[in-house]
C-alpha cells in the first residue's frame, strides 16, 4: 500500500474537490484519481462515489479514511521520532486552543520553543467541539479547552488553572467602581459576547440563567480580536476570564469587576490523545506542564486570586 494514494485520499475528504486535492498534493488531477482508483483496487472496497463531481465517500470509504489519518499520523509521528534520534526534536506541534486560553497560551508556547528550537508551533484558535474533532482525526497534537462541562472522550487531561469570570466594562459606566457585580446586574449592560458555538458562551448562559437573567447581547464574535475592538470603543462591556487580567493593561479603557451570585470556575487543562505512543510533540509537551517553572508561568497568566482592576 503506498502512502502517497493515503494521502491523496485525506486530501479529497478534506478539499472535497478533486482539482483542489490535487493542487494541495502538488500532483496533475490524474494522477490524485489514479491513486485513489489503485487504493480501492487493492482494498477491494468502493471509497469514493463516482460522478461528474465529488459526490462524497461511500460508508466503506469513510471508514478507511479513519485509518488513512491514523497511518499518516504514525508516519510523521516516526519521521519526528527518528529526527529526534538524530538531532533533537523536528517538525510541528498543531496545537488547538479555545479562545479564552489564548492570553496564557505563550506560558506553553515560549518554553516549549526554548526546549524544542527547531519545532514550528501552530497554535490555532478554535471551539472546544473543533478540538475534539482536531485530536480524532490526527490534525491536532493537543489541546487547551475546559475539562468538565463538555468532557472530551478518548483523551488524557492535565488540569492547569480554574477559569474566573469577570465583567470587563467601561471605565466611565456604572459598574466600573463596583467591588463586586451580581451576573443579573451585568445582564442589563450592553454587551458583546463569544457567539453561542463557543463552550464560553455556554457557560456563561449557564450562570446569567442560574442568576434569572436572560441575556441578549448587542454583539457577537467567535474572534476575540472583534470582542476585544468594541471593549475598547467605550460603548460594550464583555464577560472574560481572569487570563485577561494579565493581558490587558490600564490603557485599555476598562475596568475588570469580579462576577457573583453565582461565583463560578471551571477547570481548564491540556488535552492530548489517548493513545500510544503520542506523537513526540505532544509527549514532549505532556513532560513540559509537569515543569514547575512552566506552572509558575501559567499561575501567573491565569493567577486565581486577581485583583478588581486592570494592571
């Protein structure tokens, strides 16, 4: 079985488009259908669904990309391995992280970049949903997501920080000098959120339904970027974690309040798969969280005790 008509079959499950597949496998379109016509010959099996277009995967077809992925992952888990062998650690770390773990993200980022010179990090933002699929399918490493209101399956877990919520609001309005504000009051602000895909936004319904409040905010964004754009207007006000605390300072124009009536914390941690062996990116970032330096670090993005204002 050649691994090239694997990876041509990976390509067109992912394009699902034969001339892009092909573009993206650096090959003519012949030569793709080739491949994957040579693939079904020696399965025996019927993997893709014969029309003018791409039509989609036959059922026998789907399950033989799951192993195609799983193949191809041990073979770049293998080329790194030996390269590791030979002259240290090579390759990439693909590492998917959920939006609020981004401002602490370069406590893991930085030191594993130290360790590991020669390693390209892809940190890439996305749902805790989208992480799951990312760790089944072989194209993510690990993980930065929460650990217990969506448990992932089939992954080991490293808990990391206990993630607090605060009302980040205009440092002019009304709530700003408040030592404390109830998640009903933060309802009545306008608001901008992460939109509903988000595990954070989720949650934070949770706790504005627990607080009898129904929350309807003005704005909604899966980019913190955006979010983060109309905090600063002066106008929104934003429900974060305590991460952000570290990331933003007083020129940022708001001031963080603590969240209660309900006092909530949800635990975050570092994911990988839970299979064997891992790839040695995701090993040596395993061994990298045990690091008592690498825990201070993340303390101090994610510190558990922060304060009611910006730094």
């Amino acid at each position: 079985m050649l691994i090239r008509n694997l990876q041509y079959l990976v390509a067109l499950a992912h394009e699902k488009h034969f001339a892009r597949a092909a573009e993206a496998c650096n090959v003519t379109q012949p030569t793709l259908s080739s491949g994957i016509k040579q693939l079904e010959e020696e399965l025996g099996l019927l993997i893709v669904q014969r029309g003018q277009r791409f039509q989609g995967l036959t059922p026998e077809g789907a399950r033989v990309l799951e192993w195609a992925r799983r193949i191809l992952s041990d073979c770049d888990s293998l080329q790194q391995e030996a390269s590791e062998l030979r002259a240290g650690l090579v390759g990439r770390l693909r590492l998917g992280a959920i939006p609020t773990t981004l401002p602490m993200v370069s406590a893991l980022t930085s030191p594993f970049a130290l360790k590991h010179p020669q390693v390209v990090i892809s940190v890439l933002s996305l749902s805790s949903i989208d992480i799951q699929l990312g760790l089944d399918d072989f194209s993510l490493d690990a993980g930065l997501t929460y650990l217990e209101n969506e448990p992932l399956t089939n992954v080991r877990a490293v808990p990391l920080y206990l993630e607090r919520y605060f009302l980040f609001t205009p440092a002019s309005g009304p709530l700003a000098r408040r030592q404390e504000v109830t998640w009903r009051e933060a309802a009545d602000v306008p608001l901008c959120l992460l939109t509903p895909d988000m595990q954070n936004r989720r949650i934070v319904n949770r706790h504005f339904h627990e607080a009898g409040a129904d929350v309807r905010p003005h704005i909604e964004t899966n980019s913190i970027v955006a979010l983060c754009s109309h905090l600063r207007s002066g106008q929104w006000s934003s429900v974060l974690p305590q991460t952000f605390l570290h990331l933003f300072g007083e020129a940022f124009g708001s001031h963080a309040v603590p969240l209660v009536q309900p006092e909530a914390a949800h635990r975050v941690g570092l994911v990988v798969p839970d299979r064997e062996p891992l790839t040695p990116s995701a090993r040596e970032l395993l061994a990298l969280v045990a690091d008592p330096e690498v825990l201070a670090g993340i303390a101090d993005a994610a510190p558990l005790a922060a304060g009611t204002r910006t730094p």
